[in-house]
C-alpha cells in the first residue's frame, strides 16, 4: 500500500530545495571571484618572472663590463660602474618590460668592485582586478638581480 506523505513533510522539503537554491547564485560569484584573482595573480607571477629574466640579463652584461684603466693601472679586475650603468639602461631601454618603471633603476657595485647589483620597481597592471572599486589598477613589484665578475 501507497502512504501519502504527511503535508509538514512536504512543506520541509519544498524549503530544504529552495535554500539550497538561494545559495546557487551566491556560490556562483564567490567562485567567479576566486577565479579572477587566480588568474590576475597568476599574470602578475608570469610577469614578475619575466621581468626577473631581463633584469638577470642585465646584470649578467653589467658585470662583464670591466674597468680597462684599473687593469691597466694595478692589474686588478673590477667592474667599471660608468659603462655597467649605461648598459643596464641599455638592456632595459630595448627590452620588452611586462610593465612600466616605477623608479630609476638602481644600479650598485660591490664585493671589492667585481658584483653588480641592479633593483628595479615597476607597475604591473591588473587585468581582473582592476573591476573591484577602491582597488589599485597595478601592482608595484620590486626586482632586485645580482652578477659577479669572474676573475
């Protein structure tokens, strides 16, 4: 035999299923948030390694830029802070940044002359983030790279 459900049963059901409704769309856009700042954090990660690459490059090439009147001088091999400075201007003048300058680039010798260390600070722009009101458009990002001087 078939029994009919008691009418407070079904009232509770019919509840349960639309609470459980009502939390849909809320569940939806915190899922929708939680994916745009994974992927703005995720470009923002990319391009700091990017970045990180071309600045590693330049201080590679600034290091190798030795001092020809101290070699001469004393035979000691340092780097010449003049010539590293203009190439690190170089490098960042010709590369492709995945963002802008924030400050000049600091360019500093150390180790006894034969270490070259380069910070830079830049802007990265937002691509998701940037809908979220009273937020930054970009991110400042500091890259700090240091090379040696192999004597």
């Amino acid at each position: 035999t078939t029994r009919t459900p008691h009418p407070a049963a079904t009232e509770r059901r019919r509840t349960e299923s639309a609470s459980a409704l009502m939390l849909v769309p809320a569940l939806m856009l915190v899922l929708i948030c939680l994916g745009t700042i994974a992927i703005d954090l995720a470009l923002l990660h990319g391009a700091h390694r990017s970045a990180h690459r071309i600045v590693s490059a330049a201080a590679d090439d600034a290091a190798a830029m030795i001092d020809t009147e101290e070699l001469q001088r004393s035979g000691e091999l340092l780097v010449d802070p003049a010539r590293a400075r203009r190439v690190v201007d170089a490098h960042l003048a010709v590369a492709q940044l995945p963002g802008r300058l924030a400050a000049e680039p600091s360019v500093r010798i150390g180790g006894g002359g034969s270490t070259v260390t380069i910070t830079v600070e830049m802007l990265i722009d937002h691509v998701m983030l940037r809908a979220i009101p009273g937020r930054s458009d970009h991110e400042r990002v500091v890259i700090t790279a240091t090379a040696r001087l192999n004597r």
